[in-house]
C-alpha cells in the first residue's frame, strides 16, 4: 500500500500527535521530540515509524483505529438540520 509521507516526520509514532499550532513542528532537523508524551528520537526514524503504522492499520482486525465508523462520524457531526436516513 502506497502511504503519503506528508507529515509523516512531524507526527508522533508514539501517540500520533501533531503539533497543535499551523506551521509549527516538533521536528527540528534531523530530531524529532513529542511536545505531547516527551518521545524523543530521530525524525526519519520517527516518520517510517508513522508510515508502518498507517498501513498496517489498514489490515487490522475490526477496522483502523485512524479513522472513524461513518455512522459515529456522522451522529458526532449532526446538526437539527441534517438527518441520517436509512
């Protein structure tokens, strides 16, 4: 399976974080330290890490905990206006 490496060195292989603020990272160079668990380590280490990670997610028993089920998705994004039907 082909991953997208976007982001990949700037997520956290440990518990997936990002940095929370738009064009700031926890990478600096060749280092990568998690603001959010403290993980510290090399960044292309750390971005292979996140791309093992998203694709075996894809074959993991019961679904990917990467993404949502759509009907929690969807119940999580209601709104009065709209309405699932079916």
């Amino acid at each position: 399976m082909a991953v997208n490496p976007a982001y990949t060195s700037q997520t956290c292989h440990k518990c997936l974080h990002i940095h929370p603020i738009k064009g700031k990272s926890y990478r600096s160079g060749k280092v990568f330290k998690c603001g959010h668990c403290g993980n510290h380590c090399d960044a292309d280490e750390n971005g292979s890490k996140v791309i093992s990670i998203v694709g075996a997610s894809v074959n993991m028993l019961g679904g990917s905990v990467l993404s949502c089920n759509l009907a929690d998705c969807i119940r999580a994004t209601e709104s009065p206006r709209l309405k699932v039907v079916g």
